[in-house]
C-alpha cells in the first residue's frame, strides 16, 4: 500500500527507495561566511588576506553566481556556493567587513562545503525494503523529494466475545453475570502487535446475529478473532452458525492453557478467523502464541515471533503431560552476573488473570516434560511490557 510519508511511521518499507536526486542537490554553504578560492587565502596563515566582497547569497538564492579569482562573497548556511569558489571562511575567521573582508586563517580546498551528494547521491536506496520507518527515515523520504512509500499496512483484525454471560463494563452484572474482559485484552493486545484494530464486543451467540456480525467484519479484516464458545455444545453453536462462511475446524491443540480452539478461512476472501477459549488467561496465551506472529508477519516483520532466551530457573514447576506449557513467570537478572533467572509465578488456572498481569514473559515447557527443577535452564519468551 502506498501511503503519504506522514502516515509510514512505525510500518516496514515495502520497496527499495532510490534517490532520484542527490542530498544534499547542489554544493553549499556548511556555515555562515565568506566563499573563496582557497589558494585566494592560503597566504593567511603568515598574514591577514584582504579580499573585496562581491555580493551576497541568501539561502534559498536562484541566482548563478560567480566569483572571479581574488574575490569572497558572503554567504549564509546552506546558500548555493558560487562557481569557482571551492571553500568557505567561516565569519570567526575574519573581520566580517562587507566591503572589503580581512581573513586572519587559511581555510583548505572543500573546507566548510556540504557537497552535491555526500549524503546521497542519486541512485543510492535511501530507505531499504524491510526498514522499519521512524522519524529519520521519515525526513530522508523527505529529503529526496519522497511524498509516498509503498509499506506494509496494519492488518485489520476484529475482535468478537461470545458468552450469553457477559455484559460490557459499561453495565452493571447481575447475578451470574461477568464483565467482557476477552474483547478488552485482546483488542489491547493486536493494538500491541501492530494491528488495526476494531472491538466489536459482545456478540450474543444467537446464530443468526453471530452470523450477520461476523460476515460482516469479513469484508473489512485481515484476522478475525472470537473468543469464548470454542468448547462444549456453545462451540458446537459457534461452529453451525458460521458454517455456510467456511470450513471452520474446532479441535484440541496440545497447549497449556488454551487447549480448545477453532480455525478456518471464512468469506470469500479466506480470512484467517480464530475462535479462542473463553478463559481469559487462555485467549490472551492463544492470542500470544497464535495470532500475534500472523499479525507480525502481515506487517512484514523478518521474524514475527518474540524474543526468547535461557534462564534458570528458580522455584520448581510441574507441567500438563503431552501439552506445551506456556506458565505465567517473571524473568530477572542476576545481580552478581547478569544472567537469566526465571520466577514462575505458580498459578495455572487459566481464569486468573492477575497473575498474567504481573507476568513479563512465558515459560516454555514441551510437551513430554512434566517436571522442571530449581537451577535447570528453560527457554523463556518476553511479553510486552510496554505501558
Ligand atoms: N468438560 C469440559 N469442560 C471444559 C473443558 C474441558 O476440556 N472439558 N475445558 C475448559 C477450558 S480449559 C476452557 S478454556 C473452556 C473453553 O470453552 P469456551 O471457549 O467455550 O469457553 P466458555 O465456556 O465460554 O468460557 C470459559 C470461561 O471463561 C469465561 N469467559 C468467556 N468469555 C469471557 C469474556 N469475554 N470475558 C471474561 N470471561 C469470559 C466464561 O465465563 C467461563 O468462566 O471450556 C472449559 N470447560
Ligand atoms: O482451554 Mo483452557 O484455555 O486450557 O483454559
């Protein structure tokens, strides 16, 4: 997608930026002073140079100008260097008089000259494909005369609770009833990743209105995610209510926690659309370990996955058999060394959201492992701690 250069920032460049012209485009001043020929005031290092003054240039000037041998023209920083002149004498060299200036120091040839093209020159890639686009390389596009980029746009990713429990934080719950946390989360979380993001909310799981809704986010996403009704006979609803828009496939996936979920391409144009357990923890680690990556990559990230890294571990932990672990766990620094230790946070159940909270990183036991013990090296992956 092209897109103006004051839309580009935090997205990948998706092309090859060539500058068409160099930068800077013509030689010129570096500072405030007076163009010379440089062999014109060599002898200033013995004693003071007397040259006229010719004119002035202003940044900014369309006007050739030149300097015939023996003469100095004054120029401000960034004004176009007269032909012929090859230097400039900064105005602390010299007595600054307008009509005829005195120069007490020799500068050398190219001495307080910004050159056509020392920063770019014409043909160079400004920006590369893959870059990611901050405010630098912002001011380069700029810089070469760039209004638009081709980049990497956000996905769009629409996020849906379905639960006949659930009422939004805007009201009040009444007996049995439980805040939508899942459309929250998760819309915080494919903000983090980068997305686009459109909260639905609660989606009451009568078939026909889940239909109609989802149907709907199909055309204007890249992802669509629904949480809650992944189990059970709700699942079974889901599914049935979405069945005409694709193959949608529920089934067990061997992770901890997060192990009943749902995947399809729905709609005509195949949207990848994920149905997450309900549980809050659950949809959040799902999200995490499923959806974030999908969302990386559309963005054109080289590696769409978190950083991970070795740590030992500091309290025992015990792990579902035959599913992979992703435990809540603070990773620290060692004082003394510098190196990795891991502190799990001991809660499992994946309603308890606090624990999640005072997480800052996952980690991750395999499948066959049921027991880590104190001092053992496991891989950790971060989570985002950004506020
Ligand atoms: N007989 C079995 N029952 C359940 C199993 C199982 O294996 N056998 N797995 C449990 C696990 S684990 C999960 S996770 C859920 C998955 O089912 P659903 O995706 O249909 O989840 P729900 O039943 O709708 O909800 C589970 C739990 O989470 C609460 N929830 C749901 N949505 C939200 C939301 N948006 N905000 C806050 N809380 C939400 C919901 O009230 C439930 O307490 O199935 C288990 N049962
Ligand atoms: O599927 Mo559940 O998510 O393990 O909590």
């Amino acid at each position: 997608m092209r897109v103006a250069i004051s839309e580009a920032q935090g997205l990948l460049c998706a092309e090859e930026v060539v500058a068409e012209r160099a930068l800077p485009g013509f030689d010129q001043a570096a500072v405030d002073g007076y163009a010379v020929r440089s062999v014109d005031v060599q002898a200033a290092a013995e004693s003071p140079v007397a040259l006229p003054v010719v004119g002035e240039i202003p940044a900014g000037s369309r006007q050739p100008r030149r300097l015939q041998p023996g003469q100095a023209v004054r120029v401000v920083t960034g004004a176009p260097l007269p032909t012929l002149a090859d230097a400039v004498v900064p105005l602390e060299y010299t007595d600054d008089n307008p009509a005829k200036v005195t120069v007490r120091q020799p500068v050398p040839s190219a001495a307080f000259v910004r050159r056509t093209g020392e920063d770019v020159q014409t043909g160079d890639v400004a920006v590369r494909r893959g870059a990611p686009i901050g405010s630098a390389q912002v001011g380069l596009l700029a810089a070469v005369g760039r209004n638009k980029v081709l980049v990497h746009p956000r996905p769009r990713v629409s996020l849906i609770s379905v639960g006949e429990e659930l009422v939004d934080v805007d009201r009040t719950p009444g007996q049995g009833q439980v805040y939508d946390v899942n459309s929250y989360a998760l819309a915080a979380a494919a903000r983090d990743a980068g997305a686009e993001v459109t909260r639905v909310g609660i989606v009451s799981s009568d078939p026909r209105r889940l239909r109609e809704v989802v149907e709907g986010r199909l055309l204007l996403s890249e992802i669509v995610v629904i949480a809650g009704g992944a189990g059970g006979s709700a699942g079974e609803e889901v599914r049935r209510s979405l069945a005409d828009l694709g193959v949608l496939d529920v089934t067990r996936i061997a992770m901890h926690p997060g192990s009943v979920q749902g995947f399809g391409r729905l709609g005509p144009d195949q949207v990848p659309t994920f149905v997450l357990p309900g549980n809050p923890v659950s949809a959040l680690v799902v999200f995490e370990v499923l959806v974030r990556p999908l969302i990386r990559a559309a963005l054109g990230k080289h590696n769409p996955h978190r950083r991970t890294v070795t740590a030992s571990l500091l309290s025992p932990v015990t792990s579902v058999k035959g599913r992979r672990g992703f435990l809540r766990a603070q990773l620290l620094r060692d004082p003394d060394n510098g190196s990795y230790l891991v502190q799990p946070l001991g809660t499992s159940g994946s309603h308890l959201l606090a624990s999640l909270a005072e997480a800052n990183c996952l980690l991750l036991v395999d499948d066959d492992v049921t027991e880590v013990a104190v001092g053992e090296d496991v891989r950790v992956s971060f989570l985002s701690q950004r506020a």
